[in-house]
C-alpha cells in the first residue's frame, strides 16, 4: 500500500483535501492526522471492518478500547445513552480540548470499538484539521494514537510515515502536536469521577470544574 502524505495550512483552501479524508474513511480507509496532543489514526466508528483494520494496522490486542472523537457536543448525544452531569461539566469546560470522557455507550456504538465493554471514551480534539475532516464527515471516529502499539507516539507527520508507511494510505500533516502528551481520561459513568490515565489536564484542574456542579 502507498502511504500519501498532505501538508495542510489551510483547512478551507484546502477543502478538497479535508473532503478526500472525509470520503476515505466513510468508505472504511484508515487516516491519520494531527490533533493538539499526538497524531491520531481515524477509522469510521460506526463500520466493524474499518476497525478491524485500525486494530490490524497498529497491531493491537482487540480487548483495548478505542476512543471515539466527534466535531462537538451534539455529536456526543448520537454516542452516550447519557451526558451526565459531570460529563457536561467537563466538556463544556475543556473542550475542544485535550480530555477523553467515558459514558456508557449506545447500542449503535458497535462492541468491537469498545473492546466489548459497554461504555466508550469520547474526546472533542482542539486542532483545526481534525474538527474539519469530522464536520466533513459528521460520523464519529475511532482514533487511537498513529504508531504501531508499543512504539512511541507521534508528534509529526514524518514520525506516522516513519512507523506506518504502507500500512495506511493516507497521512494529514498539520505541523508538530502543540502539546505532545495523550489527553486525560476521566471515566464519568459512576456518582463520582475516576481519572483512568493522567494526561495533558491535570487532576486538579478536574476537579475544580467538579466541585462547582
């Protein structure tokens, strides 16, 4: 497989680009592309085969979950049985932006993206190409970082083409991530909120926010 690479400075200029990714991963093709934190791969999260590939492509084990990331917050009500309180709290805050919420899941949300559980993270990312290829395609996007698992994550597009050339047709290259760290994860489905893994927002920020509701 050839591995394309893009270079976008400009999402509207280069609208027939962002529709190109849009099309690819409607069709079930995987993409990669830069959000604020690290390079993400996207596969449709609503297709079970793009997303075997993505789990094929980065060699990972099929019980690990994948987040889903959306354009906005209307989005996340096609995903979540419910926004809870606490949820909205943080999003409203902090997104777009570098922080994944877990909600219990949908049953349209398809098991293998979840790795059968039934709650599934969902992230809003803080990078204009990214926001673009999801309003383009207003579907939500299962994307993990853009490596092979195990190796580090990528922070530019040469870092993905350097791990993932011919694994994957297409690369959006946005410039080098701003902050280079994977986005916290706060699982919001219980009465009180667990941090999963601490990432670009730290726990005191969250629980600021948390205190107000």
């Amino acid at each position: 497989m050839k591995t394309e690479i893009f270079k976008i400075d400009d999402v509207e200029k280069q609208a027939d680009i962002i529709e190109k990714a849009a099309e690819m991963l409607k069709n079930g093709e995987l993409v990669a592309f830069p959000t604020e934190t690290v390079y993400g791969l996207a596969a449709n999260g609503l297709n079970q085969q793009a997303v075997r590939s993505l789990y094929e492509a980065k060699e990972r084990p099929s019980y690990k979950a994948f987040s889903l990331q959306i354009a906005d917050v209307a989005m996340a009500e096609e995903i979540a049985e419910e926004i809870t309180p606490m949820a909205k709290a943080l999003m409203d805050k902090f997104c777009p932006g570098p922080i994944t919420v877990i909600l219990r899941k949908k049953k349209e949300i398809p098991s293998i993206v979840t790795g059968g559980k039934n709650t599934v993270g969902i992230r809003i990312p803080d990078n204009p190409v990214p926001l673009a290829v999801l309003s383009k395609a207003r579907i939500p996007l299962a994307v993990p970082s853009a490596n092979v698992s195990s190796h580090p994550s990528p922070k530019s597009a040469m870092d993905v083409y350097n791990d993932m050339q011919g694994r994957i047709p297409l690369i959006l290259d946005g410039g080098v991530c701003s902050i280079g760290t994977e986005s916290t994860i706060v699982d919001c489905t219980d009465e009180f909120p667990v941090i999963i893994s601490q990432g670009a927002i730290s726990e005191k920020e969250i629980n600021e926010i948390l205190r107000r509701i």
